[in-house]
C-alpha cells in the first residue's frame, strides 16, 4: 500500500483514501492535547488493516507535532493498548 495518512485540519480529521474510499479518524484539538472521538472505516475496506495504517499514521504525525492524546474513540484505544511505543503520548 502506498496511501498515505493526510490531516485534514478544516474537517478535525485524519483520513486515508484506498481504493476510492475513505477512512477517517475524528479529532478536536486544545491546549497542545488531540482526542480522538470517532473512526470510520468503510464496510469495502474493512479486514484490510486500513483502520490500523490510518490510526499509525495519525499517531506519527501527532507525536511530530508534539501533541499529547486522549483515545475517546475504543478503536484509537485498543491500538495504542497494542502498540506500547505509541503509550507515552497519552495524556
């Protein structure tokens, strides 16, 4: 896969489009603090492991700009629960 994770900061989303669809993360931003409230995966794309390229992409990009992160969202919280590298970015 070469699509890459792009925030769309007008939208308060991180999204990644595959196969003419898109995968989104939701987000709002405050006082250097991201939480992440909802992710969406199309049902065309779902058991692709997009939902986890997406939340990896997001999370990089969050660490880059110095962010810390609150996973509202169960999806962006059982991935930070699997990925241990990704634990000191939690608020």
């Amino acid at each position: 896969m070469t699509e890459t994770v792009q925030n769309n900061p007008a939208r308060k989303r991180y999204e990644l489009a595959v196969e003419d669809h898109l995968a989104a993360t939701y987000y709002s931003l405050l006082d250097g603090v991201i939480t992440f409230i909802h992710t969406e995966v199309p049902k065309e794309l779902e058991g692709k492991g997009i939902g986890s390229k997406l939340i990896k992409g997001a999370l990089d990009q969050v660490r880059a700009a110095g962010l810390k992160v609150i996973p509202q969202c169960p999806f962006v919280k059982a991935y930070i629960g699997k990925h241990a590298e990704y634990a000191d970015l939690l608020k």
